[in-house]
C-alpha cells in the first residue's frame, strides 16, 4: 500500500472487503480527476457470504463496547503511540478479519459486524494510530476518516438499504465513550424500528436528562468510569 502525501489525502489507497472476505482489489481514492471514490466502492461486489466461503466471526467490536477500559490519559504520550497491545481497536489484524463489510486507507479503518442485535449492520471508523478521541487525530487522519465515510457509505446502502444514519464521536466517559481509542461510529437506521424518527440529540434533551443546575460549569475531570456508571456502581 503507497504512503499517502500529507497534503494529500485524497491519493491513499483503499482496499475493501465485504462478507468477512478480502477481495485482493485495491482502489485509488481519487483515481482519474473528477472520479470519487464513491464511484469506485459502487462498482465492489457486495454479495453476501455463502456458508462454505464465510469465516466465523466473533463479535468483536460489541466485546470492545461492552468491556472497554475506560483508560484515558488526556493530552499524554497515549495520544501520540502508535499501537497500544491492550486496546481492540488497535488489533488490526481482528479488524479485518471479523468484520463483514471492510475499508481501509492509509490512516483509517472501517469495519462492522452483523449480529442480529438492533444495531446490526453498524460500524466504526477508526485511526490506525491509537487516538483517544476526535480531537487527538492529525489533519491527515480527520481527512482520512471522512474520505473513508464516504466510500463506505455507498456500500452499506447497497448491502443494508438503511433509511437513514446517525453518524458520531462520543468523546470521553461522561460523553460515553468507553473505548479510549478514537472511533467514529456509523450506525444504521430503519423506519421500522420502534425508535426510528430519534435522533442522537432527542435523548439528550429530554427532561429527565437536566443537571442539577444547568448553568453551572463541569470539572473537567477525564477519569468519569462509563461502565460503573452505567452498572449503577
């Protein structure tokens, strides 16, 4: 895979895989002048995975939701490594290998599961280098992450045929983010859901969500511990 300039993200190389099997077709992101890479992911086969062809998967993204480590270290040296042994969605190698539909680029990858669960079909997009949150990704990363949602974005409308996305960071504990490793979550949406027509903001505002005084400021603390909190430790 080429190295993408720095001034120019748009030149990296995508690789796509769908069906938990790699395709061994790498494609340009910007190609020929005026071809986006929607253009190319449009022409990737996306035909289900037949039973003789398609590994097990384990779902590993939802083991990172569920068990995440809640080990921030905002604005230290956990920031800038580039692989942390302890951390999911460092483990490229399970990224690849347990998602259904893949992309990847020079500094980001996409992957997803399908579980049966109510966000089947969902993914993340994440750096390759370790990054707390949105706010730690290099300009290069942030440009990557959107050139990869762009590409993969056609892919899940034709394997899924969703009726809508919600598309987003949580950052920190408090913000839910219970993975410390930066992942921009892409989820699908379906009119027959009993939730469908909610957005990400319609929770957040409800009532029952008002501080005890809205005006006063926070602390500012990094170490909020998500997974207590949501057990009611």
């Amino acid at each position: 895979m080429k190295m993408c300039p720095a001034d120019a993200v748009s030149d990296a190389v995508l690789t796509t895989t769908t069906g938990g099997r790699r395709s061994g077709r790498e494609m340009n992101l910007c190609g020929a002048a005026g071809t986006s890479g929607a253009d190319f992911a449009a022409g990737t086969s996306l035909a289900p995975p037949t039973s003789a062809t398609a590994p097990a998967r384990k779902p590993r993204l939802e083991r990172a939701v569920s068990g995440g480590t809640g080990r921030f270290n905002h604005g230290g040296p956990l920031a800038s490594v580039q692989k942390m042994d302890w951390c999911t969605f460092c483990d490229r190698d399970g990224f690849r290998r347990d998602s259904v539909v893949f992309a990847e680029n020079d500094f980001a990858l996409f992957g997803n599961l399908e579980d049966g669960g109510p966000l089947s079909g969902s993914g993340v997009i994440v750096p390759k280098a370790h990054r707390e949150t949105v706010f730690d990704l290099s300009a290069d990363e942030f440009a990557a992450t959107f050139a990869l949602l762009r590409v993969v974005q056609p892919l899940l409308v034709e394997r899924y045929n969703p009726d809508g996305f919600n598309v987003g960071w949580n950052c920190y504990g408090a913000g839910g983010q219970d993975v410390p490793h930066a992942h921009l979550h892409v989820l699908l949406r379906f009119g027959d859901e009993p939730r469908s027509g909610y957005g990400i903001r319609w929770w957040l505002r409800q009532p029952e969500n008002t501080r005890p005084d809205p005006e006063a400021p926070g602390t500012g603390r990094r170490d909020f511990d998500v997974v207590a909190h949501r057990r009611g430790v």
